[in-house]
C-alpha cells in the first residue's frame, strides 16, 4: 500500500476508504455502493509518489490544530506507518494539498 486516505463526515455523513498501491492501482470503498477499483497512469502514479516522499510532506502536523468546519470531511492520510488527519475549515499545508490533487480524482473521494 502507497497510500490510504479515510473521508468522515460532511452533510451526508459519509465515509470512503481510498487506497492506492504503488503500482498505480487503487480500490475506493464507500458506505453506499459497490467498491470501486482503477489504476492510474505511471507519470500520475510516479506524482503521488513524489508528493508523499517530499521532505515537506514530512513536516506538515500529524493532528489538526484549529476548529472544524460546520457539516465538513475529517480526512485521514496514512502513508508509511504515519497518520497525518486533517479538517475542513483549517489552513493545509502546500505539501498536503499536492498530496490530495495528486490522487486519483485529483481530490479526496469526498462524494457519497
């Protein structure tokens, strides 16, 4: 597993579960529906790879710091044994936003 990116909350009360392998694949579950699957190409592969082991992706804070956004998505980023978790409403780091466009979707999987 490359990475695994929890969505909680929002109006809907949703909960997805992406998770994307090193080799481009990823399956995305939600509550509702069936599970999904795809495969990214290898340059956006390649891209997800080169956000998550950027030095400042290692620095952005592992726990949110401000207050959430009424009705907004908690999102839970793992990647190599660490848990970074961010809010709507709070101020992210440049380096987890390019996280978040580099996956599959160019966003987290925030629809129900």
């Amino acid at each position: 597993m490359l990475v695994e990116v929890v969505v909680n909350g929002g109006f809907a009360s949703v909960r997805n579960k992406l998770v994307v392998h090193y080799d481009g694949s990823y399956e995305l579950r939600k509550v509702t529906g069936k599970p999904t699957s795809g495969r990214m190409t290898e340059p956006q592969a390649a891209e997800l790879r080169a956000a998550l082991e950027d030095p400042a992706y290692a620095k952005v804070p592992d726990r949110p710091t401000g207050s959430p956004a009424p009705d907004g998505f908690e999102y839970s980023v793992t990647h190599a044994h660490r848990v970074v978790v961010t809010r709507d409403g709070e101020d992210r780091p440049p380096a987890l936003d390019r996280v978040f466009r580099a996956l599959p979707g160019g966003h987290p999987p925030t629809a129900p």
